[in-house]
C-alpha cells in the first residue's frame, strides 16, 4: 500500500497550490480519503474528506471556501486545491484513508510553506 503526496511548496500569502496523492495497493475507489495537516508544535488536524464516490465533503471550519478536496477513481489520485492561502495554513500535509478497526493508510507528507 502506498500513498504518495506531491505538489507542495512555498507561496507567497493570498497564492495557491494544489496537492495531489496516489494511492496503489488498495482500492482506492472504495475508500474516503482525507488530508490532514500538521504545523511545527501543533497536533495533526483533519483538513478536508472526501467520500468514496466524491458525493460528500466536508471541511475544517478554517478553510471552508477557500480548499476543495476531489477525487479521480480512474487515476486513484486525490487532490487539494488549495487558495487565499495564509501563513497560518503552513505545515505537513498528508493524505490519508480510513479504515475501520485496523490502522489507517498515510502518506509520507509534503510540506506546505506561506510566507507572508
């Protein structure tokens, strides 16, 4: 099982960037997905999640209207398309898929960095 982020980077405050993670080793299509993120001294907070179909989302009140979580089953790709980004949305994003009673799927992380 792997999944794998890329896409993160340093921004300017107000830039964007879109993550992108692969799944392999799974299927993927039955799964909800998940980003959480993770800044220096803080715990890990769930970001955004997806259903397995792409249906139902849902968001942190903190990037509501400004992150979109979407899915492509035929890529088994998950992304975050990230906007308006601020200094406080810096930190270690990963990519995640829950599973019930046995320990979740992670990814290795990407950084995101906004300076301001």
């Amino acid at each position: 099982v792997q999944l794998v982020e890329s896409g993160g980077g340093l921004v300017q405050s107000g830039g964007s960037l879109r993550l992108s993670c692969a799944a392999s080793g799974f299927t993927f299509s039955s799964y909800a997905m998940r980003w959480f993120r993770q800044a220096p001294g803080k715990e890990r907070e769930l970001v955004a999640f997806i259903g397995s179909t792409g249906g139902s989302t849902h968001y942190a009140d903190s990037v509501k209207g400004r992150f979109t979580i979407s899915r492509d089953n035929a890529k088994n790709t998950v992304y975050l398309q990230m906007v308006s980004l601020k200094p406080e949305d810096t930190g270690v994003y990963y990519c995640n898929a829950p599973r019930r009673g046995k320990d979740d799927y992670w990814g290795q992380g990407t950084q995101v960095t906004v300076s301001s």
